[in-house]
C-alpha cells in the first residue's frame, strides 16, 4: 500500500500537464499547481515578473524539447512544481530513515548513499528532527534526452532548519528556530514512452 502510495504521488505530481544536517558526499542528501494543458516552453526572452527567477535555464530549452517531442504531454512547467514536492518528500524520507520510501524515489546510486549515512546516524546514536521551512526557488538547469533516457537537473534553493539530537532526545547539534539557506542540484531521469511514469532522482550535488 505504501509503495502504490508513493509511485501514484510521483507520476501525479511529475512530468504530466493532467498530469542538513549534513550533506551526503556525492551522491548526497509546496503544493503543486494545476497547469493548463498545450503550454509550451517558456521564451527565455520574455521578460519575467520582478523577484521570479525564470522557470528554465536558456541551456535547458534545447533539452526540454527534445523530451517534449517524445512525449508531447510532458510540461517543464508542471515538472518543476512537482520537482518541488519530491525534494520534500526525499528529504523528509532521509530525516526520518524511511528507506521503503526513498527506495521508490531515487536510483540505486543515490538511494545507497541516503542508506550509508542513515546506517552511520544510527550508529553514532544520533537522529534528525529537520525542517524543510520553505522552498525559495526551483529552476530547471539542464535536460536531455539520450536514446529513450530523459534527465532533467533541477536547483532548489531552500530554507531549512536542522537539528541533530541523541537518543535520549537531547539536542546536540544545530537549532528548529534558525533556518540555514541550502542550495542543491538534483537530476531526476526516465525512460520516456516507458510504461513506468515515475521519475527518479539518479543524482545530487550541491550548488557552486
């Protein structure tokens, strides 16, 4: 139940019109809006709206439509917003060691990465109570489509506050009242055409 669960949020939320605590070494460690159908890609050179960063990055758009091509119901603009409500989830998955979850998020890379320092937190004694405080911005950085393989790298640049506490509950690391700005690169990939709707994340880095 949980797995069907968490593939119907993702193949909701992702890539359809109708549809720290501490970081982890490479690979490491919101409410979607409804978006009109027939939307095309944004025009780099429309101007934005003042204090909205533009949706994709101008190196993207070549990407973007070659994905577009091989599923014309794919929307970038769509994809962001549910980028935004997978990076919650994967997060919120990490800090709470639920590996059920992050086994139907992310690629085997990744996943064995989030398991590694999930197992070393455990070992040291020591537990997250995290809080993603907000999501300051989401922009589509690069895309590609290799064959039928589609990525697609996303930066999130957000707000959270981390602490770090024993077993007995003690705080002994960090604070729930100071929100720390983090800035993250996280690659999502399919196969388009795929009968498997859900995207994954393959790979995370930190922003330069």
């Amino acid at each position: 139940m949980v797995f069907l669960f968490v593939a119907f949020r993702l193949w909701s939320v992702l890539g359809r019109r109708t549809g720290h605590e501490q970081t982890i070494a490479r690979p490491a460690e919101a409410a979607p809006a409804p978006i009109a159908a027939g939307r095309s890609l944004p025009d780099a050179a429309a101007p934005t709206a003042p204090g909205r960063p533009a949706l994709v990055e101008p190196r993207a758009e070549t990407g973007l439509r070659a994905i577009q091509s091989a599923e014309s119901h794919f929307d970038p603009a769509h994809f962001v917003e549910g980028a935004r409500s997978a990076y919650r989830m994967i997060l919120e998955a990490y800090w709470n060691e639920d590996l059920d979850t992050l086994r139907n998020l992310t690629g085997d890379s990744v996943y064995e990465a989030f398991a590694d320092a999930i197992a070393q937190r455990k070992e040291a004694g020591q537990k997250l109570d995290n809080r993603l405080v907000t999501i300051e911005n989401a922009v589509i950085e690069q895309a590609a489509l290799s064959g039928r393989q589609a990525s697609i790298t996303v930066r999130f640049e957000a707000d959270i506050a981390a602490v770090t506490r024993d077993t007995e509950g003690t705080v002994i690391a960090g604070s729930l009242t100071d929100a720390v700005p983090t800035h993250d690169v996280w690659t999502f990939a399919r196969e388009v055409k795929s009968d498997d709707p859900n995207w994954v994340l393959i790979e995370t880095d930190e922003a330069a």
